[in-house]
C-alpha cells in the first residue's frame, strides 16, 4: 500500500475502533458516515460512545456524497468516515478538503477496497489513517484479522498504544 506503518488487529471493525480512540473520539462526539454501508462502521462509533451521523449517498453508486457532509458537520463533529464500498472510491479530495476546514479527522474505511486505487493512489491512504479487513471473504485475508495504516510515526504510536490495551 506504500503506507509507512501497518498495525494489526482482530478485525476491520476493531481496525476503525482502535482508530477512533487514537483520534481521540468519545462519547458525545459525532462521527459522519453514509448511509448505506457495512454496519461496522457506525456500529465502531458507537462502541467509542459517539453519535452517529449519517449522509446520503450518490444517487448512482453507493459511495458517501461529499456534496452533503457540509449540512451535518456540527461543533461536535470530530470525524468523517467515507466508505470505499466494494472497492469504489469516495471523493477522497473534496472531503479531506471538507475535514481540513473544520479541523475534523479523516477515517478510511477501506475495509472492502484492499488494493483498489484511484488517481491519488492505493484508497485507505488518502488520510490520516485507513482502516482494512482482512476477513475471510476479503481479497487478503487472514480468516479474520484487519489493520489500521497511516504515514504518521505519532499516530502508529498510539495505535500500538491502542492494540495493547491501552
């Protein structure tokens, strides 16, 4: 994936569990996911004690409409987590553009895209950290397991911190 850290975990949705508690979300934050998605993602939100938000998805595929994140962003907002469902690219631009306005992080949800690129490269590394299953119906898969990449020697850090109980 040309990421520089690599952590492993349980699963995918751990992987998104263990990166929200390294972005430091918890209760009373909001998260933004789309609407239609694998229920992990909202679901590790709200075992992190956040409020999920949901924001529809494009008319012609099922992928977050960046064009509607705007609306829903509150003071409380903390996170935005696109989907790259079944290996279909969300917008990676406009909403890291989108999050950077309001100081809010940026979650890939890559579970299901292992491998699969856009112009800006491998999805799951547009962010500050991308979340992947390695699942037993995934293209990679360890019978189960998942992992968390970023770029960032601090945020590895603290996911290692995160993985070992804390």
């Amino acid at each position: 994936l040309n990421v520089k850290h690599a952590v492993a975990c349980p699963s995918g949705t751990m992987a998104l569990v263990m990166s929200m508690i390294a972005h430091d979300i918890e209760a009373g934050d909001e998260v933004i996911v789309p609407c239609n998605t694998w229920i992990a993602t909202a679901h590790a939100a709200m075992l992190v004690g956040a409020k999920v938000r949901l924001v529809d998805v494009l008319s012609d595929r099922t992928i977050i409409d960046y064009e509607k994140i705007e609306e829903k962003i509150t003071p409380n907002t903390k996170a935005i987590i696109p989907v790259h469902l079944n290996g279909r690219a969300a917008n990676m631009k406009e909403i890291n553009n989108i999050a950077s306005k309001y100081n809010i992080a940026v979650i890939e949800d890559a579970c299901q895209a292992m491998l699969s690129k856009n112009e800006h490269g491998f999805l799951g590394t547009q962010s500050f950290t991308g979340c992947f299953s390695l699942g037993v119906t995934k293209l990679i898969t360890t019978g189960q397991g998942g992992m968390v990449v970023t770029n960032d020697r601090e945020m590895y850090d603290k996911l290692l911190l995160v993985r070992n109980n804390g």
